[in-house]
C-alpha cells in the first residue's frame, strides 16, 4: 500500500501542448521512452486474425481498460492527445480536468500573446501544459498539479514578452518534428497504414492487419520508436524540453521544485504529499492538514529543522533570504518563537511566515521549546521495525549508543527532567537533549500535554443538606452557609482552629487555613478562646464612644476585623456567583474556596475558558502570565472539580500521521 501511494502521487506525464493558426500540435511529452520491462516482454501471436488468445482468466469477465504500463502513459497516440488538450480560447485560464480510463488528466491552459515583430502582426496561442496523473490520485493531489500547471503557463508568458522565448523554443521543436516527418515519407512513401504513429492502435482487434497481434504490436514499436527519436533531438535542442524534464525527475523523486526557465525565472514548488515521506516513509501529510497546524501556531511554539541550514535558501525566493538567514542566525530548538523573533528583530507575523514555509517544504516541524518539564512518549506509528534503518543512522550520529536502548526510557510517558539528575556531567545531559531531538526529528517521540478538564462532583451535596439539620431560615442568618451550603465546617469540626458559629466565623477560617502570617495566626487562636466574641464586640462598638485606654483600642480592632470579614463575604459571593447553580455549590464546598486569592485565580481560568480540556498548561502559561507552580497548586487545591489529563497537542500531532499508509 506504502509504494502503491507513493505511484498515485508522482505524475505519469508531463505533456506540452500548443494550439494557434498554424493548427493543433503536441510540441513534447515526458517520459517518452517505453520502459524497459515493456520492450522485453513478449506478446503471443494469433493464428488468425480472428483469434482469442488465452490468459487464464475467465474470458467472460472483462478487465477494465488501461492506459497505464509500468508506471507510464501509454495506449494513447501523440495525435489524439494534441486534439484532447488543444483547447479554444474559452476553456483557457481556468482549470481543465479529463479523466480516460485510469488516468486523470490536469491542467491550466495558458492564453498567451505572441508578437513576432512590427511587420507582423500578433497571434493568439493556446499553452497547454498536462499532467497524467493515476485516476485515484485525491483532490489534494490534483489541486496541486493545476498549480503547478497553472505557474509554468505564467513563467512562459512572462518570458516570452521578455524576448520571445517560447516561440523560439515552438519553432525549433516543429522544425525538429517537420525534419524527421520528411525524412520518414522518403525512407517509406508506400508505407501502410497501420505505421501512422499511433502509439494506442495496439488495443484494436479483427482483420486490420494481415498477421494479427504481432503486426499490430510491431507498428506501435515501431511509431514509439519514431517518437523517441524525435524527442530525443527535442531534448537535446531546446532547454524548454530540459525544464520539463527535470520537472519530471523532481516530482518523482522529492517533491521539490527548485528549477530556472531561460536563465531568468525560478519556479518553486513543494508537493507535500510527497516531501513529506521524505523524512517518514508512508506519511501522507495533506497541505490542508499543514494549514490547519500553521492556523494553531502561537507565540510560545517553537521550530526544530530537519535539514541543515544551508539546505534552506532552496525552497525561499530571494525576496525573504534576508529575514531567513536572520531567523537562522538566532535558531535554537530550546527557544519560542516568540523569543526568536525578538533576538532576530523581526516582526512575529513575519516569523509565522517563514516558519510555516519551511513547514510546508518539509524543512522544519512545529515543537513545544525543548525544557526538562516535556513529556515524551514514543508515537504511535514510530518506525522501530526490523526493516527500517534508523537504528543505524542513530548509533551513526551517536556513538556507542542503541537507539532501542534510549527510546525504552519513553516507553512510558516521561519528562526529560526524570531522566537526569544534578549530579549528571552538563555534556551528558546535553547529549540527551541531542538524542530527543533526534528523535523528534524523525517522528520517534510525541510529546504529551497536561490538560484540565472542569468537572463538578455533585454527589453527596443533597444528602449533606439534610443532615445539618438546619432549615433555610436558619441559614440566612449564617452566611456562611450561603457560601459552602452543607459543607461549611461546625463548631464540632475536626478541622484545626475551628470557629464556632458567629459574625467572624468566615474570617477566623480564612486567616486559619490561608493566612502566611505569623501574628494573624495568633489573633486568630486567641479569638478562638471566647465563644461570646461577637457580642462583646458588638457591646463594646455600641460603648465606644465613652471608652477609654485598652478597651478603645480593642474595640477599633475588632471593627477592622469585622468589616474585613464582611468584605471577604461580599466577594466570595461575587466569585461564587460567576457558576451555574450546580457548579456553584461543587465549588464552594472546597477548603480552598474561602482564600479569595485562589477562588479568583479559579473564576478567572473558568471564564476565560481553559478549563474545558482544550488548552494545556503551557499555553495557560503563556497567555495569563502564570508560573507552572501556579496551575498546579491552584489544580491541586481544586482537585474535586479539576481532573487533568496528558494527550498529544492536535496542532502538532497533525504532522505525525494524518493518513498513514498501511
């Protein structure tokens, strides 16, 4: 299946056709050779015309006709190809698809003005540059040769109102085909018919000729034999047939245009879906999979190259060599985007261009910045078989060491820190992030994202409600009820400092379990000691006027703390009231809910969104600001409702196996 995608992708033929005044002409085609096992094969020949020859196979089940033989076009004449794609003028300048058979047919003719001087006068020509592709070729594959189809017509414009190229090049092609025409009609002037260099007669039965397959069989020898004379003397005469060539060769072989047409334009062109396999066998990457990854890109992405750096100025128009050498000046796998683009001074929209270019030609790969805290895991589809070779490139870049050796330690998910330790020698560490990289160059590891997921656990609240006993006028006069519902600790609580019930009960537990301070810890425990709290100091904020000395100053005190506390209510409500009712009382029934610091860090989170599994860690991170030791305190102290999970960024993972081929 691996090879048989392969085949669908690389072209079967490249085919140049040209239609004006003069008539309609096949001016060059590539390949033009048979291949080499077809020329050797033998073909039975019929006793008489009228004979079946046969194969083996049940004579009544007709095999669908082909015109694909080893990989190549054939069974269709020059002549019948020059009449399907010499399209009129109102076909031109737009896409122009044929399907025959198994062969699918793609192009954008070219309307082109060619001027042959001021004596005469101008004439319309019609280009046509084809390509046969396999008829199950996807649409992506096919979008991708209309515009290749579709640059190659507007270099050949471009160039022939510069000075003429193509109607040199036309003229010296016909000259060729015309020379070799009347040199045929003098070696055969009685030639028969069956020699008219159709190349597609053969599949024709019944008494055309007199010694049945083998005379048919012999005159499409014989035409294809013509024509690749002919071609040969094309090739050789004109660099317009040495561009389409190496056309041909790079589609085949890379996927990677890098060709100049007259000395002066520079076509540049990827066919991702077969650069890609480049670095991965079998990996069929989608050029909208790869607008997809390059839509996700963000500041706090980073670029791991997968060729050397000198190979990149293939694949960028001069235009942008300058801000890609300043960009590579600054490469580093460990840095952001974000930071690359400050140290190159360079626009980040300009750094998401080149980056996502280099992407698109399979220079480079879209990675988190390699630091201790990444977690790997060796991806799903790693090629780790006995077949493949990467055991011997790895021990290759890094000697004395077993590629199935290292990769073990990511059996499991694990982070580049759990594999060192401090008293590790700096090189031996840094030889391990070499050995990730590695790795990560060729689609060995995935690396694994931390997500949070918001999920309210409900159970247990109704019940609780109805245990404290207490009836829904009793819990107006109590605030706290209000805030934690049931789950508001009592003055027989477990918990240490308990507060019984009273106006600073709120605050007391807030300053127990949250304050940092030592002498709030103390004003708390010794307003613990007195269960009469909130009366005395209610009596004495009514007496404070006419006190004097200590009780003055204790009574301002506790005012302070009791305004306090209020304010801390007013904005737990707040807080507690950015929830839906249910998820309202899952939340408030956490420890953690009465510290206004945590519980708005949380509101925050939740109302921008990142707690619903499609953000991990690292881009919470970047986009608010925070430390890792935030988010994961903050999810540890709201774990009844905050569950985390470790999967693959879909932006990136998209590049590992959109469509493997089995």
């Amino acid at each position: 299946m691996r090879n048989a995608y392969a085949m669908e992708v690389n072209p079967l033929s490249i085919i140049l056709v040209k239609s004006d005044s003069k008539g309609d002409r096949l001016l060059f085609r590539y390949p033009y050779t048979l291949p080499q096992q077809f020329q050797t094969s033998v073909t039975p020949a019929r006793k008489t015309p009228y004979s079946l020859i046969h194969t083996g196979d049940d004579i009544l089940q007709n095999a669908p006709p082909s015109n694909i033989c080893f990989d190549q076009l054939y069974g269709i004449s020059d002549k019948d190809l020059a009449t399907l794609f010499a399209v009129k003028s109102e076909l031109c300048n737009q896409k122009f698809e044929l399907k025959v058979n198994d062969v699918r047919f793609v192009s954008h003719p070219t309307l082109l003005r060619s001027d042959h001087g001021s004596d005469q006068k101008s004439s319309d020509i019609q280009i046509n540059v084809v390509f046969a592709l396999h008829a199950q070729a996807s649409s992506s594959v096919v979008k991708c040769y209309y515009e290749l189809s579709k640059r190659i017509g507007i270099a050949l414009i471009y160039e022939e109102r510069r000075d003429g190229y193509f109607s040199r090049e036309i003229k010296t092609m016909v000259a060729v085909m015309d020379e070799n025409s009347a040199l045929q009609e003098q070696e055969q002037p009685t030639s028969a018919t069956g020699t008219g260099g159709s190349v597609g007669s053969g599949s024709g039965t019944g008494p055309t000729g007199t010694s049945g397959q083998t005379v048919v069989t012999n005159a499409a020898a014989t035409a294809a034999g013509i024509a690749v004379g002919v071609f040969d003397t094309i090739l050789k005469n004109t660099t317009l047939a040495q561009f389409i060539k190496t056309i041909y060769h790079d589609l085949c072989t890379t996927g990677l245009l890098n060709v100049t047409m007259n000395q002066t334009v520079t076509l540049s062109f990827c066919l991702p879906q077969k650069a890609h396999q480049f670095h991965k066998k079998g990996m069929a990457v989608e050029p909208e999979t790869i607008d997809r990854c390059l839509d996700s890109l963000k500041p706090y992405h980073g670029m791991l190259l997968l060729v050397d750096p000198s190979e990149l100025f293939d694949c960028v128009p001069p235009s942008g060599a300058n801000m890609l050498l300043q960009l590579i000046e600054v490469y580093n796998p460990l840095k952001s985007l974000q930071n690359m683009a400050s140290d190159a001074e360079l626009l980040i929209d300009y750094v998401y261009q080149i980056v996502g270019h280099l992407v698109y030609w399979a220079k480079a790969t879209i990675i988190y910045p390699l630091c201790e805290t990444n977690v790997y895991v060796i991806a799903p589809d790693a090629q780790l078989n006995i077949h493949s070779n990467l055991s011997d490139k790895f021990g290759t870049k890094f000697p004395g060491m077993s590629l199935f050796e290292v990769i073990s330690d990511f059996s499991l998910p694990t982070s580049i820190g759990h594999l060192t330790t401090p008293l590790q020698h700096p090189a031996r560490q840094g030889r391990l992030a070499q050995m990730v990289l590695w790795m990560l160059q060729h689609h060995l590891l995935m690396q694994l994202h931390t997500y949070v997921q918001f999920v309210a656990n409900l159970d247990g609240i109704e019940e609780e409600e109805f245990e404290t006993g207490r009836s829904s006028a009793e819990r107006v006069h109590h605030p706290i009820h209000l805030l934690y519902g049931s789950s508001a600790p009592s003055a027989s609580s477990s918990q240490p400092l308990a507060v019984p019930s009273g106006g600073n009960r709120k605050h007391s537990l807030s300053e127990d379990r949250y304050s940092d301070s030592l002498s709030a810890l103390l004003t708390t425990a010794a307003s613990v000691t007195s269960n009469t709290r909130p009366s005395s100091a209610s009596h004495r904020s009514n007496i404070s006027h006419s006190s004097v000395g200590g009780l003055q100053t204790a009574s301002s005190t506790d005012n302070d703390e009791s305004i306090a506390s209020n304010d801390d209510d007013d904005k737990l409500k707040r807080l507690l009231a950015a929830f839906p009712e249910p998820d309202r009382k899952a939340v408030a029934r956490i420890p953690a809910a009465s510290n206004p610091e945590d519980l708005a860090l949380m509101v925050r989170l939740w109302k921008a969104g990142y707690f619903k599994g499609e953000h991990h860690l690292e881009e919470i991170m970047y986009f608010e600001n925070l430390r890792r030791s935030q988010l994961l305190q903050l999810v540890d102290k709201f774990r009844e409702v905050l569950i985390i999970y470790e999967t693959e960024d879909p932006a990136i993972a998209s590049l590992y196996a959109d469509h493997p081929v089995e």
